[in-house]
C-alpha cells in the first residue's frame, strides 16, 4: 500500500470517529432536555394547584362574608316586622321599648327682653337638667345683642328641657325633628358580624398557611377585613353617641335702640329713636369709608412724595441759578444801552 493510500484510510476513519461522537453527544443531549422538562412539569403543577386552591379559599370566604350578611339582614328585617306597634303611642318611651334608634334634633328661636339674665338662667337650666354646653357664640350689632347655644341632653331628658326652656321664655320659632337610624344600624350591625367571620377564616387560613406566597395573599386580604370592620365600627359608635344624646340649637337675643318687642309692633317714640339710630349708622358708616379710602390712599401719597421731593430740589436749583444768571445780564444791559444812548446822542450834536 502506497503513502497516499495509507493517508485517505486514516482520514476516513478519522472522520467516522468524529461523526460517531457527535452522534453520541446529541443523544446525550436530548436525553437531558427530556429529564429536565419531565421534573419541571410537577413544580409548576403543583403551584398552579396552589394558588388555586388559594384563590379558592379567598373566594369562599367573601362568599361566605355575602352570605351571611344577607341571612342576617333577613333576620333582623323580619324581626322588624314581626313587631306589633299597633299599640305603641307616640312617646318616646315606648320607642325605646321597640329597640328603635332615633336621632332627636330641636332648633329654637328666643327674643328675650335681658340678654344676659336669660343666659344665666339658660346655663343653670342646662345644669339642672344633666346637659351640658357643647358650643357657644355670642354677637353683638348696631341693632342687637345675642348668642347661639348648642346644648347635648340625653335623649330622655329632651323634652322635659325643651319645656322648661319654653316656660323659661317662650319660643318665638320651634322646630323638632327625628331621624330614625335603625335600619342603617341594623345593616352595619349584620356587615360586622359577617366581616368578624371572614376575620376568624383567614386568621386561621393564615396558620396554616406553609407557603410565603399564601401567606401574603391572607395578609393582604385580612388587612382589608380589618379596615371594613372599623369603619363599621366607627359608623355603629357615631350612631349610639347621637342616640344617647339629643342635640338643641338655641338662638337667643336682645333688641337694642327700643323697649322689648313682642309682637312686632312698636310706639312712636320708638320708631323715632330707631329711624335716629340708623340715621347715625348710616353716617358712620360713610365716615368709616372715607376713613378706609384715606387709609388705602395714604402708601400711594408717601410713595410720590418721596419721589417729588428730589425733583423738587432740582427744580429749585436751576430757578435759583437762572435767576442768578439774569441778575447779571441786567446790569451788562443797563451798561450797553446807556453807551448806546451815549452814542446816538454824540451823534446827533451838530459839529
């Protein structure tokens, strides 16, 4: 066998063994692509079928929360209405007997003929009676002297107080009137206990909870239950306070320029001294605008007086120099026209 015989076998078989191993390794290779494909495939079953069963469990416990809301709803509404109030009067004792909640507001208007003997027996009234003073403000004008009162009593001393109030002096205007919130409370009282399930669920789906992702999933959704339920809560302690404790606006005043006015009329006299009276505040207060205008004109004229007072010493100055400068052309005037008149005067003498 020649070199180049020799040469060509081994470059064959050279080839055939390459050809061979890269067979080998692609075998190789796809045989670990299937191992890896086949193990990943139950990882990410098994999450998806836990976050279902997550998401599951979340549902259910809103459904839940739903459910049982509507059920208590139903059950508080019929209770309602299996009450008999065919034979309740209209007091407010036997509305307390019902278990309603009712809002009690009372607005008053009172002309008094001494301001300030008829706040003290209002306080002392206040006092008596267990309320108390929640605001006060008081105004004074040209034409009277008064005061709003806002008075919290408990709900079954209101009208008792208002009548003391009213024998104390009567009521020129007087409005009562109630709000009845016991269906409002009702739905809270139902939403609140619906949501405190929900709570108790997911406090306990949260303890068994063995992954961080269900974890976080409950915390979140716990956070939000947590905040409904105080806000159910704040809205159910809002309605008891107002419950509990009636509320009266009383405004109370006294005319001034006059005797007391009861029925809207008034003598001469005083029809005289108030036509008088109002006269004189018609005039202050065209003294009090003409004392705001001079006020509000006043930074404009020290303004321009601090920029005139420079050009005025300008102007001042170049008068006095220009005059300056005339005193002493006169002379030099004087001087010219008599050695003109000199002249003419020569000329005119004959030679």
């Amino acid at each position: 066998m020649s070199f180049r015989e020799k040469k060509r076998t081994n470059a064959k078989k050279n080839k055939r063994l390459w050809s061979s191993l890269a067979v080998l390794l692609m075998a190789l290779i796809l045989l670990a692509g299937c191992g890896s494909a086949g193990s990943g495939a139950p990882d990410s079953g098994n999450a998806a079928a836990d976050k279902a069963s997550v998401n599951s469990e979340l549902s259910k416990a809103r459904n839940d929360s739903k459910g049982e809301g509507s059920d208590l709803n139903r059950e508080s509404d019929s209770q309602l209405k299996g009450t008999d109030t065919s034979a309740v009067p209209s007091t407010a004792a036997p509305a307390d007997s019902l278990n309603r909640k009712l809002i009690y507001k009372a607005n008053l208007t009172m002309e008094v003929k001494n301001y300030a003997q008829a706040q003290t027996e209002l306080r002392n009234l206040v006092a008596a009676s267990g309320a108390y003073l929640l605001e006060f403000t008081e105004n004074t004008s040209s034409s009277e002297i008064g005061g709003n009162f806002t008075i919290k009593v408990a709900s079954g001393g209101f009208n008792s107080l208002l009548d003391a109030m009213e024998k104390m002096n009567p009521a020129k205007q007087r409005n009562v009137t109630s709000q009845d919130v016991t269906e409002e409370y009702v739905d809270l009282a139902a939403r609140l206990k619906a949501k405190e399930v929900v709570e108790a669920r997911l406090l306990s789906f949260m303890e068994k909870a063995a992954k961080t992702d269900e974890l976080l999933a409950f915390s979140a959704e716990l956070g939000k239950v947590q905040e409904e339920i105080e806000r159910i809560k704040g809205r159910m302690r809002f309605l008891d306070q107002n419950v509990e404790l009636s509320t009266i606006e009383l405004r109370m005043y006294q005319p001034i320029g006059g005797a007391f006015v009861s029925d809207g009329r008034s003598p001469l006299g005083q029809q005289l001294v108030a036509t008088v009276n109002k006269s004189i505040e018609v005039l202050l207060s065209v003294l009090r605008g003409i004392l705001i205008m001079l006020a509000a004109l006043l930074p404009i004229a020290a303004a321009s007086l601090i920029l005139a007072i420079p050009g005025w010493f300008y102007f001042r100055h170049r008068r006095r120099k220009a005059e300056a400068s005339r005193k002493e052309v006169r002379p030099a005037d004087r001087d010219h026209h008599f050695l003109v008149k000199e002249t003419s005067e020569e000329e005119k003498k004959p030679d």
